[in-house]
C-alpha cells in the first residue's frame, strides 16, 4: 500500500525542528575559519539550520558576521563557538574573564529564551 503524505514527510517531523524554527531537521556543519556566510543563509532559505564557525572571530566580527548572514536570510541560523575542555590555554582563564564573557552574551541568551 502507498505511503500516505505524512508518513512520506515523517522524516520531517523531529524534535529539533519545531524548536529551531526549521522545516527539514538538516543543521548544515559550521566551517570554522573559512567565510560561510551565503552558504549558511542558503541552507536556512532552504529550510535546515545554517551554521557559522565563529572559533577564530572576534565578538565584533561575530557581530558583522551576523548581520552579514542577516541581509541574506530572514531565517534561523547558528553560530558555533567551539569551548574546549582540553585546551590548556583555557585551564588559564580566570573567574572574573567568565563572568564577563557570560554578562557579554547574555543578551543572545535572553534573545534565545523569548523565542522558545
């Protein structure tokens, strides 16, 4: 017998999806270091979850990164900062640089809970 139409897109129907604003549960991988912006937005014009790799950026280019990915999308997209528990660097930061990284994102965050 022939699959009705929803089970022919129950692919399409995960518990990603519905929470990150997406029609197909596809999160695009992040390409950290390289300028992925129109890739990202075309793959969220498309209807999965583009991704920036944003490990090598500074919070200003973030930003211009961002608002870049904005003029070309209305969608959702993400950004991916990679936090390694391994990188000995960071077994150096000290509890104060946290808290300000913390207040300095907190404005994502707070953006991120009004939507859910």
């Amino acid at each position: 017998m022939p699959a009705s139409g929803d089970e022919k897109n129950s692919w399409k129907l995960s518990r990603a999806a519905q929470p990150l604003g997406i029609e197909y549960p596809i999160v695009q991988a992040p390409f950290g270091g390289l300028p992925s912006q129109r890739l990202s937005a075309t793959v969220s014009n498309l209807g999965g979850l583009g991704s920036v790799g944003a490990v090598t950026l500074s919070s200003s280019a973030i930003s211009d990164v961002s608002e870049e990915i904005r003029s070309f999308t209305d969608k959702p997209f993400a950004i991916n900062l990679l936090v390694s528990s391994s990188d000995l660097k960071a077994s150096d930061i000290s509890p104060e640089a946290i808290e300000q990284k913390i207040r300095a994102y907190a404005q994502y965050y707070a953006e991120f809970r009004s939507t859910g």
